[in-house]
C-alpha cells in the first residue's frame, strides 16, 4: 500500500512540474524581474527583522548573487558528458513547488556574505549576475552543478534552482519589510 501511495504522490509531483515547466519565462528574460527586485531592494540594504531573519536585507542581497554568479560559474567550469541523471526526492518536491523551506539549509562558505556588505559590491555583483545569466544559454544542456541537497543538475535544473533559491530569499526580504 505504501509503495502505492508512493507511485501516485511522485507521478502527482511531475505531472505539477510539467505544469510548473509550461509556465517557464521566455529565454530573453530569464531572471529579469527576480534582478530588478534585487536592485530595488538596496534602497533597504540595512532593514532588519530580527522576528523574520537573523540577517540583514543585504546580506540576503548578497547571498543571492553569489549563489547565482557562482553556480554560473560552476555550469561554465563544468564537464557536460559526466551528468548522470539521478533520483532525488527533495529535488521534485522542491522544483515542483517552487518551495526552500526556511532555516533547514546551511549556505557553502563560499556564497556567505562577508561581515561589512558594501553597496557598490552588491551593485558589481547584480551587473555580472545579469552578464552570465545571459551567457547561460549559450553552454550545453547537459552542463551540471552539484548541490549538496538536490545532487547533481544539468542546465535546465540548475536554471530551475537558481529562480527557486532567488524567489525563496526575495521573499524573506519582503516579508522584513513588510512587519
């Protein structure tokens, strides 16, 4: 009974990400609204709520960009005929949701803000992040990055994770100016 119960919850989930899938934006625009929230969201670089986040609204602003400058950076370094596809349950609950649950997850050191965020760094960091969003499309299909969580990704999954994990962190910054 189990296992059935399983089968339809998992078929359930890919038919909701086909679904999720069909409401993809255009290529042109890739990110482009997730960016220009981020850009207006400096003019409150240093809101803080402590019942909401630990953290500043920079520093989620931060995180943010080097997440999706150095994921980018890993789908360029990477070697396309390696990707395995594998099965990963967190991976289709998240995808298909769109959903980061908060507080689980601990960030690599290398996407940590450092303790003094300054703005021009942030603004340097939005203008690459938009150069190598761009240049994505470019690379292979089969281009991978490994998370530590949903495991191995190929283009179009790794695209998919950085729109969740941005819209996860515009959310907590909404939610700080918001209370």
């Amino acid at each position: 009974m189990k296992k059935v119960i399983t089968i339809i919850l998992v078929i359930s989930l890919i038919f909701i990400g086909f679904i999720k899938i069909g409401e993809q934006p255009s290529k042109n625009n890739y990110m482009n609204s997730e960016l220009n929230k981020i850009e207006k969201y400096l003019f409150h670089r240093d809101s803080f709520n402590a019942k909401i986040s630990k953290v500043t609204v920079a520093w989620h602003l931060d995180h943010s960009l080097k997440v999706i400058n150095g994921i980018c950076d890993s789908l360029q370094k990477s070697k396309p005929g390696i990707f395995k596809r594998k099965f990963n349950m967190a991976r289709i609950f998240s995808f298909t949701f769109g959903f980061i649950p908060r507080g689980r997850a601990q960030s690599p050191e290398s996407v940590m803000p450092p303790d003094t965020i300054k703005t021009e760094d942030i603004v340097s960091q939005l203008m690459t992040a938009r150069n190598k969003l761009i240049g994505l499309e470019a690379l292979n299909e089969k281009s991978n990055f490994k998370h530590p969580v949903f495991d191995q990704l190929d283009k179009k999954q790794t695209k998919r994770f950085i729109e969740i994990h941005t819209r996860h962190h515009l959310k907590i910054i909404k939610d700080i100016l918001s209370e």
